[in-house]
C-alpha cells in the first residue's frame, strides 16, 4: 500500500512539472500597457495650422484625435471633415505654431491672428507725412494747431481745451498783424515809465485758466506786412523804435507783462531784460519758459507761475537791451463767456492701410 501511494505522488509531481512547463512562458509574460496617445487642446474653433511631419501643414478650423487617426475640419474646403494618419501629424510644430499665434476673442467669435504683417508705407511718404504733422502738432487730444494763425493760447472752458488766435497789438500805433517788431532799446538806468498803451479795459481775448501755453510760430514768414514806412515812437529816454515785419524766432524770449488798468485803457510799464532769469523780476512780469517743438515750427510758452485774475500782455525780448513793443493782449477771468472762433477738439477717424491686388 505505501508503494502505490508513493507512485501515485511521483505521478502527480511529473504532471504538475509538466503543466508549469507548459503555461510557465504565459504566466511570465508581461501585460500589454496601452500606448498615450498625443494630446492636442483646441480651445473653440479657430483657424490654426496642423503640420505634418514631410514639413507641409493644413489649415484647419479644429481637428481631434481618435485612436490611431485625426479628424480635422478642414478651412480650405468649405469645412468639410477630413481624417489623416496620427502618424504623419507632427503635432511639436503644431503646438509650437499654436503658442506663437495665439486666438484672439472679440467677444463672440474666436479669430486667428494674422500671421501677414502689414503694407509698409513709402519712406518719402513717410517723410512728408511727418513734416505735415510737424506743422499741425497735437497740443490735445484731438486738438491740433492750424497752420494759418501765428500766436495762440491753450485755454480751457468748462473741461474742454481750446485754442484761442491772439492778435497782436502796439496800442495807438494800430498793428494788426500776426507778428510785427517795433524795436525798443532798453535804458536800464531809465525809470520804469510807459511805454504800450492798449485801448480798452478788457482784451478781447479773455482765458479761463491761470497757468495757460501759449504758441508761436517760427521759423517761417507768418506774418502780414503792413506795406508801410518804419515806425517812430517816443521811448522816454531810449532810442527810437522802428517797425518791421518778420517771424518769430527759437532766439528770442518772453515775458508776461500785468498792465495797469486805467480808464478806457491799459498800460503797460517798462522793465529791464536783464532782470529776468536773476531773481530780480518785477512784480507785474511773470517769467516763462520756451522750448521747440518738433520740426522747429512751432515755439511753446509756458508761465512758469500762475497768473492771478487781470490783465496781461504777452511781450517779446528780442536781446538784453531790446525788446518788442507789438505784444499779445488778454486777460484771465474764470467766468468770462467763452471766446469766438476758438479751435475745439476734433476726433478723427482712423486711417488703415490695406493691400491692394494688381489688376
């Protein structure tokens, strides 16, 4: 009995021996792991590229992965749906042209950027469209200098800014004209005395701001020529004055001047150049600061204090010893109604450049 029990065992080990050696090799064998596939994110419907890896790429509107294929909507060819390969797809160049280009949403559609840049202008084009503007710059947002004034100032009433033309003005000599020099020499030993009375009480020109900018032209003929004889006028102990005409210049400086309100008039009073700049201005001249604008045609005036309520005049030192007696009249006076004909801003449309196919 024990021999058949242990035959019985010896069969059951070489039969077990030979079922591992039968099904050992599939109990060994790893188990198959899916493959990733790659991942392509399209945020909307949008115009993107989907390269290929022979280095051409489709225009597509969106495209997905499915298994071992793409589906694309297809931009060139009316939307219709087309399927590729997943292995002819280089999608590091797609995601790459992806970052580059980037969607652009106007709120309601998703739209690519254009990858086109614009038309160049012509440099002479340019050019001359600078020089245009250098002649009309922008002192405001939608304000811009004429080219037909001489000496204008930079107000503003009730919040909106405006420029208002200044007629410049020798009193009873009677020039009108956009810019004209009567030469007065300076006696700075002389007593202060006067020397410009303007008619009137109140200028025409009445500004609505304490601080305003004036601007002048320069650098061109500008102004009107009276057509008459060189004027003389009696300085009080200075030379006599002749009048000229011409433009102003980036040379000269200026000075606001408070005129002495007398009846029916104002006058002002003389004053030594030479002071200025020392620390040792009168009390009625302000003093002011001017820079070039660019294109050296325009000059900007600027008071380097506040003006109180009054009466001014905007004169020229033309040197030193010399100074213009053609000034520029106004006034400051918050409430004063609004100036005639003065410039307000003007909103201008944009202007595109776009291409245009030969015929």
């Amino acid at each position: 009995m024990q021999v058949r029990n242990n035959s019985t065992a010896a069969c059951l080990r070489v039969a077990g021996y030979a079922l591992w050696f039968a099904l050992g090799p599939l109990i060994l064998l790893p188990c198959p792991v899916a493959r990733a596939q790659p991942q392509a994110t399209v945020t909307g419907p949008h115009r993107t590229r989907l390269f290929l890896k022979d280095h051409s790429y489709q225009i597509v509107m969106s495209y997905r992965i499915q298994g071992d294929r793409v589906f694309f909507v297809s931009a060139e060819r009316d939307g219709v749906e087309e399927v590729i390969p997943l292995s002819l797809i280089d999608f590091e160049a797609t995601h790459r042209w992806e970052q580059e280009h980037p969607p652009v949403s106007d709120g309601t559609t998703v739209t690519q950027t254009p990858a086109a840049p614009p038309p160049t202008i012509d440099p002479e084009l340019l050019k001359e469209e600078l020089e245009r503007r250098a002649l009309t710059p922008e002192v405001a947002p939608d304000l811009q200098l004429p080219e037909q004034s001489s000496v204008l100032a930079l107000d503003t009433f009730q919040g909106t800014p405006e420029l208002v033309s200044l007629t410049q003005s020798t009193g009873d000599l009677n020039l009108t004209t956009g810019h004209s020099i009567v030469r007065s020499v300076v006696n700075p030993r002389a007593s202060p005395h006067q020397i410009v009375q303007l008619r009137g009480e109140r200028a025409a020109v009445q500004l609505h701001v304490n601080q305003p900018v004036f601007y002048l032209r320069i650098g061109d003929d500008t102004a009107t020529s009276t057509g008459g004889t060189p004027l003389v006028v009696d300085t009080h102990g200075a030379s006599s004055a002749q009048s000229t005409v011409a433009g102003n210049t980036a040379d000269s400086q200026y000075a606001i001047v408070r005129t002495d309100v007398r009846q029916a008039a104002r006058v002002i009073a003389s004053f030594n150049p030479v002071d200025l700049g020392a620390g040792q201005a009168p009390e009625d001249v302000v003093e002011t600061t001017t820079e070039v604008l660019p294109g050296g045609h325009w000059m900007k005036v600027t008071p380097r204090t506040p003006l109180t309520f009054g009466e001014y005049a905007l004169m020229e030192i033309m040197s030193p010893r010399e100074i213009n007696l053609g000034v520029w009249d106004f006034g400051v006076h918050p409430a004063s109604p609004e100036n005639r004909d003065a410039l307000k801003p003007a909103p201008k449309h944009p202007m595109t450049l776009e291409r245009r196919i030969p015929d």
